[in-house]
C-alpha cells in the first residue's frame, strides 16, 4: 500500500504535507482529517466559548450554587479539611523548594544561629547586671528584674498592653491601670457625678468582679460629642452613675439622687 504523501484538510480545504496531520489508527487514512493548525483554531474557538457559557452560568445562577456548595460543605466537612490541609501541604512543600533554589534556606539558617547566639549574650549580660526595682507600666507595681529593656511584672501585663494598642488603634477607650488610679487619686474617688466615695475594683468580697459603686472613668464632653481620652477630660465616677448619664452632656445631666435629695 502506497503511503501518501499530500492530504487536503476538510476544514481550511487546503492539500497539505502530510506531516502536518497527527496519526490516527481510527482513521482509516491512517492520519486525522484536520491539519494541526486548523485543529489548534477550532480548541481554542471551543475553550472561548465553553468559557463565556460557564461565566453567564454562574452569573444566571450564583444563588442556587451557593446553597449547593453550602450544603455540600456541611455534609462533607471531614473531606473539605482533608482538602485544605493537602492544598495548604502543597503550598509548603512549593515554598520549601523554591527557597532551596534560591539558598534562602543557608540564609534563614544563619539568621537563626545569629539569634540564638545574641540570645545567649543576653542571658549572660542579664547574669551579670545586678536586680533592679521598676514600676510597671501596666498595672502600676513594682516588681525586680534583671532584664534591661523590660517594662512590664509579667507576661500578663504585657498581653494586656498589647490589646490596648490594637484596641486604641481601633478607636476603643482602654486606659491602662496606671492612667486609672492616677486618675482616681487626683480626684481622691470621689464621684462627679453623685459626690460620693467610690471604691476600687475587688474591694466588695461579695461582688469581687463587678459592683456598681466600683469607680470609673467618666468622659466630661462625651466621645460621641467628640470627647477625647486626654487627663483633662476624664473625671472618677460610680459605674451605676457613668452608665445613667451615658452620653448625655455633663451640663444637661442630673443624677436621680439629686432629684429625690431636692
């Protein structure tokens, strides 16, 4: 049987080479009947319009594949973490082996090292400066440590002051404890609002956690009014007494005892 040499394509209908047809044992000319290049055309024609229908899909119906996806992930949560956790393995196994390409792996070795060696130095430098006596920034107490920068007792404190930095960069009014009594002691607790004594947090044994005659700080021009968290503008007030004015002006507000007083 004589191999051809020449084929016309059935799409261009152009008579081509026949190197440029791809075998085929389906055939029975042995070769497809579209040229590579008119094959190639027609796939991505096909992927262009396969994916214009899947993207109006899923415009047309977005809320009915939500709830399949919602319900599919609630009866399969095992398998969905399955998943996660190979994609997120996957991930590693990628960044580890680029950073082998790149010697990033030498370098991170080498910052550890230094670290661990700067660490050291530090344990002996702490060895032999003697124990100093510091006030804690947080809560206001003293206590000893041999460390040079540390300003707060505890891990506690430190937490503490960490959250009251996220929550003022939030916009939320967390005064730490050493801005608190200073507060209180100025105004000697004694409430602006009722004239009476007000007492520290704990000092009730029957309500240790909370107390409405527990003191605390009372905005004079309200942050709703565009009250600031400066000294000047805080005063000491019972819990009972700061939760009845709320945001109500300090000119416009008169306490109930007051009124029964009158």
């Amino acid at each position: 049987m004589r191999v051809p040499t020449e084929k016309t394509c059935t799409k261009c209908r152009l008579l081509k080479s026949i190197s440029e047809f791809d075998a085929s044992e389906s055939n029975s000319t042995g070769y497809l009947p579209r040229c590579r290049q008119c094959r190639h055309i027609c796939a991505e024609r096909a992927a262009a319009t396969q994916s214009e229908y899947f993207s109006n899909y899923r415009v047309k119906n977005a809320a009915e594949l939500a709830e399949k996806s919602r319900v599919y992930r609630a009866n399969n949560v095992e398998a969905e973490r399955e998943r996660a956790r190979i994609s997120q393995q996957r991930r590693t196994d990628r960044a580890r082996a680029a950073r082998r390409q790149s010697g990033a792996d030498s370098l991170r070795d080498a910052k550890r090292h230094a670290t661990r060696l700067l660490r050291s130095a530090q344990t002996q430098a702490r060895t032999l400066h003697r124990t100093e006596r510091r006030i804690c920034d947080e809560c206001g107490l003293d206590f000893s440590t041999a460390i040079l920068n540390q300003k707060r007792c505890s891990k506690t404190c430190g937490n503490r002051a960490k959250q009251r930095t996220k929550n003022a960069r939030n916009g939320v009014f967390d005064p730490s404890n050493t801005l608190r009594f200073s507060i209180y002691e100025r105004d000697q607790w004694t409430c602006h609002l009722c004239g009476m004594t007000a007492f520290p947090w704990g000092s009730n044994s029957e309500a240790p956690d909370w107390s409405p005659e527990y003191a605390s700080l009372d905005h004079i021009v309200p942050q709703s009014c565009g009250g600031t968290h400066d000294e000047n503008n805080l005063r000491t007030a019972h819990h009972i007494c700061n939760s009845l004015r709320n945001a109500t002006p300090l000119d416009e507000f008169t306490h109930p005892l007051r009124l029964i007083a009158a």
